[in-house]
C-alpha cells in the first residue's frame, strides 16, 4: 500500500471523504479539493492528507 492508499482509506474512513478508487482521488475533508495520485510524491503524502490546503491530523493520533 503506497501513501496515497493509505490516507485515501484514512480519510474516507475518518471523515467520510469520497474516494474515486478507479480514478485515483479523494476529496479533502478540510478544503473540498480532489487530491489525485498522480499529483503528489510520497512525501508530499506524507507531509499532508491535503498538499493543496496543506490540512493534517492535528492531535498526532493517525491510526492507519
């Protein structure tokens, strides 16, 4: 499971954000934005479940 897998799953599971499986995209809970696979490296991902608005987990507790 590469990162994008694993925040897809975080966020729709967490937040109840739409994730397009075929297409590759979730929708930031935070922003609204689609955030696409093929948009953002690893790091990015990592960094944050949104590169556009920039939104992360705030309290530490990622249970991935």
């Amino acid at each position: 499971m590469n990162q994008w897998e694993s925040n897809a799953n975080y966020v729709a599971r967490v937040y109840g954000s739409f994730v397009d499986w075929e297409e590759r995209f979730y929708i930031c809970p935070e922003c609204g934005e689609p955030v696409y696979e093929c948009d953002w490296d690893e790091n990015e991902l990592c960094d944050a479940y949104c590169p556009i608005c920039g939104f992360m987990e705030e309290d530490g507790e990622e249970d991935f």
